[in-house]
C-alpha cells in the first residue's frame, strides 16, 4: 500500500476528468457561438480572425478528447 514511485503514475484521476470536462464544456461553448456568427459577419479580417479561433478551439477539444482515450489504456 505504501509503494514508491520514481515517477507519477500515468493515469487520469476523477478529479483529473471532471476538470477536462469542465474545460471541453468551455471550448465547445465558444465554438458553438463562434461558428453561428460567422454567418453574419462582413469584416474579412474580422471573419478571418474568428475562422482561425474556430480552428484552434477544435484543435484544443480533439486534444481533450485524444488526452481521455489514452487515460483509458488497459494494461
């Protein structure tokens, strides 16, 4: 029960995966918002702009997204 580790463990905790639920909720709101303005914005570098957080935004949810897969390998 006491053992000893040279380095932390490689695993997800509940709190770890309530936490990273908590931010997918975050980027997935702002996503949601930023795609439905799109339709309405004339700017091009405004409209740019938005389209690159867009991006971004999905980048960071398939990076929460790859994060819990891997928590879950079975060994």
């Amino acid at each position: 029960m006491n053992e000893k580790y040279s380095k932390a463990p490689n695993i997800l905790t509940c709190k770890d995966l309530d936490y990273l639920k908590d931010i997918f909720g975050w980027h997935y709101t702002t996503y949601k918002l930023m795609i439905n303005s799109l339709d309405y914005i004339e700017d091009k570098s405004v409209y740019e702009m938005i389209n690159e957080c867009v991006k971004l935004l999905e980048e960071h949810m398939n990076l929460i997204i790859k994060l819990v897969k891997d928590g879950i390998n079975e060994e």
